[in-house]
C-alpha cells in the first residue's frame, strides 16, 4: 500500500431540509446524485464519481445542502 497514492475518498450527504431540487449536483455529479420519488436529492453512490466532481457539486448547490467529509478522517471538506 505505500507510495500508492490514489485520489481521496469522500462521503457526501444531501440535507433534505434545504434541497430545493434543482438538480444541479444530479448533473455535475450523475453517478453520485440522483433525485428520489419526492425529487430530492439523494447520495446513490458516494464513489460513482470522483472527489473533484462531489466537491464541485457540493459548492454548485444553491443552497448549501450537500456536505462533504473525507471518507477516512472525517474531515469537513465542504461547507
Ligand atoms: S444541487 Fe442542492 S438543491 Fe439542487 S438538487 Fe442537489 S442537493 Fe438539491
């Protein structure tokens, strides 16, 4: 395992709360955001796209609701 170096894994939530349904993090995002029965948001697989495009969806969302941590530490990534 060392000196591999491989792109971080993350974990995404949806805060239903907020979403609004725009389906903006369902376009940046496909393989990760899909919306559900009531149109909201909902984190299919948190490793059907890479780190870069879950981060980017998370800052495109006009509201905030995605929060991003990184899968191994726990660490906030975004908000
Ligand atoms: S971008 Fe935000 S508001 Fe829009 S569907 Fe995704 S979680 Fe909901």
């Amino acid at each position: 395992m060392s000196g591999t170096r491989g792109p971080r894994r993350v974990r995404a939530e949806v805060d239903h709360m907020r979403c609004v349904s725009n389906a903006m993090c369902v376009t940046i995002a496909p393989g990760v955001f899909a919306h559900n029965d009531q149109r909201q948001s909902e984190v299919v697989d948190s490793e059907g796209g890479t780190p870069e495009a879950i981060i980017e969806a998370a800052e495109n969302c006009p509201t905030s609701a995605i929060t991003v941590t990184d899968a191994v530490t726990g660490e906030t990534l975004f908000p």
